[in-house]
C-alpha cells in the first residue's frame, strides 16, 4: 500500500510539471487578471504551492526518484526552449534599419551590466550567499528576462532559494516600475529627454513586424493537430542544436566548464539558424518555447524550501533594488548622451527589463506605433545577447 502510494505521488508531481503549463496557457488566455499576472508568476504560484503542501518533503518515500526527475527535466527543458524562443526573430532584416533602435539597445544592456557590476561591489562584504551568481542572473532579466535567466540558471547552478528570492524580489520590485509607466510615468521622461510626437504616418513603412506584437505568449490554437504538426520541424530542430551543443562540449571543452558552452553554442546556433526563412516564419514556435519555460519554472519553484533562506532574504532584496536604480539612471544618462529620444528610451527599458510581452501595452499608451517595433526588437536582443553578457558578469565579479 505505501508503495502504491509513492509512485502514485511520484506520479502526481511529474503530471504537474508537464501538464500545469498546459492549464496555466488555458487559464492565461481565458482570464483577464491571470493574464495580467503573467504565466511565469502562475508557474511559481503552482511550483511554492507544491512546495508548502508536502508534496516534495525530501523524507518521503521515492524522494530519490521525484530528485532526479526534478533534474533531468531541468536540464532539458531549457536547451529546448531557447532555440524555440529565437527561431521567429528576424535578425536579417532588423540589421538593415532601426539605426537609433540599436544604439538605445545597446545604451540599455550596458547600463545593466554596469548598474550589475556597481551593486555587487556595493554589496560584496555583506554575506549575502551566492551573490555572485545573484549578479549573473540580473544582468540576464535587464537583457530580455525569463529565457535569459532560465539559461543562467542551468550554467550557474545557484541554489533554488538563491534562485526563487532573485525572481519573486525581481517581480515585485519591479513591479511599481511598471505601474509608474503605466501610470503616466513616460510622461516624466519626455521632460528629461527629447521629446518629438510621432506624426500619424510616420511608421506606416514599418507596419508589418509590428505584427509581432501579438505573437507573444496568444496559446490560442496552439495546441490543434494543424499547429503541433508545423512544430514538428522547429522542434526537431531544437533537439538537434541541443545534441550538437552537448557533443561538441563533451568532445572539446573542459568538464567544468560544459554546461555553460552547451548555453552559448546553443544560443549561437539558434540564431544562426533564425536566418532559414522557412522556419523563422513556423507559427506559435515561441509559445512552445515558453511551455518549456514554465515546466522548468515550476520545477524550480517546487524545489523552495522556505527553511533554507535565513538572513540572506533582505540582502537580496536591497541588491536588486539598488541594480533597478542604478539601471534606470545610468540608462537614462547614456541616452541622454547618445540624443535618445524620450519614447525610445521608455520602450527600450520596458523590452529589456520586462521583456517583449509588457512592450504592447507601454507603447499604446504612449500611442507610437514605432515605438511598439522598436521596443520588441530591441526585447528580442536581448534574448540573443542576455546569455553572453550574464556569464562575462558572472565571471567578472566572481574573481573579485
């Protein structure tokens, strides 16, 4: 009887890593309030939920089992992700425009790295564990966000209390950002920086990759026989570069240093092969990307235990805060040295430090329709460069 019981909650808790993402898609696109909580704060919410209930108590029976899935599937579903996540950009084509787009891209990942750096020496001596590889992270969620960050996490193994307290701090500091924007916060910009409105026809050119807008995280249809079946070639895909990655790591790099390379190689490849027209044009490819995302996100947060966290908690949270601020002033006096525009630096703030999805809803109420292209370019980026610019910190500030 025991036994049945174990592999029953073994069974259970694996249903809930593959299956509640496909719950959390269906509760996302039906109900405006999930929708606006965003399906990765749904993931932790199961994840912790799992976590406090007992279900995951180390001293159960078949602990040993539920661990090693726990593993396998981390280490999996983010090799699979990040190709899937950056199959769709159109690399090719944002190369050839959008001039005053990259130097506010680049403006913004510099201020984050830096902003990063100066914290971590700020707070280096106060005993906070593992910051380091805190720092790591954050320059992966001002550079694009969740994959970036979900990509660090799999290079950098920090704890998942480490983990989970840099997300949950993250989400909640940054939230008052969002609601100053959204409140009327641009506002204030347009007075520091240059200001121009945007003429009515000024964007009508660029029209068609605002297109993209909608093709964040919309799972309607995603799961139809029609849409699975075109997913079948990006997935392959996926699992090739995944291979490839691992072998070429196994065969040439350093065993310390293999699960880092198999990230950059992947994430590498993945944009090399963004540029197969065919593929980067394969619809919903992102979604299932982010379906990745949320398994793994609901592993991790499954894996808290709130025991484990003892000082380090308020530490944290003034590191990230003290990032945010440094964030926000050293990107905004960048801008205003490389002549910015106040719209530009709004958006290019809101693509990388709450990455493509929140870009939509800023740009409408700034009413700029370049602004919404340029605010998921410069997103999408930082997708492709988050990675990099997260492991260079790490480096960096670990050798301190």
């Amino acid at each position: 009887m025991n036994d049945l019981l174990s592999y029953g909650r073994t069974g259970l808790v694996l249903a809930l890593y593959l299956l509640g993402p496909l719950l959390i898609c269906r509760l996302y696109g039906r109900f405006r309030i999930l929708s606006k909580a965003g399906t990765i704060v749904m993931a932790y919410a199961l994840g912790i939920l799992m976590s406090l209930s007992g279900l995951m108590d180390e001293t159960l029976p078949q602990a040993a089992t539920v661990t090693k899935s726990q593993d396998l599937l981390q280490d999996l579903c983010v090799p699979l992700a990040i190709p899937l996540m950056l199959f769709s950009a159109d690399f090719r084509s944002w190369m050839k425009s959008f001039k005053k787009t990259f130097v506010s891209f680049f403006c913004g990942i510099a201020a984050a790295t830096l902003s990063v750096f100066l914290a971590f020496c700020l707070f280096r001596n106060q005993g906070i564990f593992e910051l380091d590889k805190a720092a790591g992270l954050m320059v992966g969620f001002y550079t694009g966000g969740t994959p970036n960050v979900a990509a660090l996490d799999m290079a950098l193994r920090p704890s998942a209390e480490t983990f989970l307290l840099v997300n949950t701090f993250e989400i909640f500091i940054t939230f008052f950002l969002l609601a100053f924007l959204v409140g009327g916060g641009y506002k204030l910009v347009r007075k520091i920086l240059r200001y121009a409105p945007e003429k009515p026809d000024e964007s009508v050119a660029e029209a068609t990759p605002a297109a993209e807008a909608d093709s964040f995280e919309n799972y309607s249809g995603m799961f139809s026989a029609k849409t699975l079946k075109s997913l079948l070639l990006p997935f392959a895909c996926s699992v090739a570069l995944s291979g490839l990655a691992a072998a070429c790591s196994f065969l040439w790099v350093p065993e310390n240093y293999r699960v880092v390379s198999v990230i950059l190689i992947i994430t590498t490849l993945a944009i090399a092969l963004s540029f197969w027209e065919k593929l980067r044009r394969t619809p919903k490819m992102f979604e299932l990307g982010m379906y990745f995302i949320l398994v793994f996100s609901i592993i991790v947060a499954s894996r808290f235990n709130i025991a484990k966290v003892g000082g380090q908690a308020g530490g944290l949270m003034a590191f990230i805060a003290v990032v945010l601020l440094l964030c926000l002033l050293t990107h905004l006096l960048l801008a205003k040295c490389c002549q910015v525009d106040a719209d530009l630096f709004t958006i290019s703030a809101v693509g990388l430090i709450f990455s493509p999805p929140f870009v939509p809803t800023v740009a409408g109420l700034m009413k700029s329709r370049r602004c919404l292209i340029s605010g998921i370019v410069v997103g999408l980026l930082g997708y492709a460069t988050g990675t990099y610019l997260g492991m260079l910190t790490f480096m960096l500030v670990h050798n301190l």
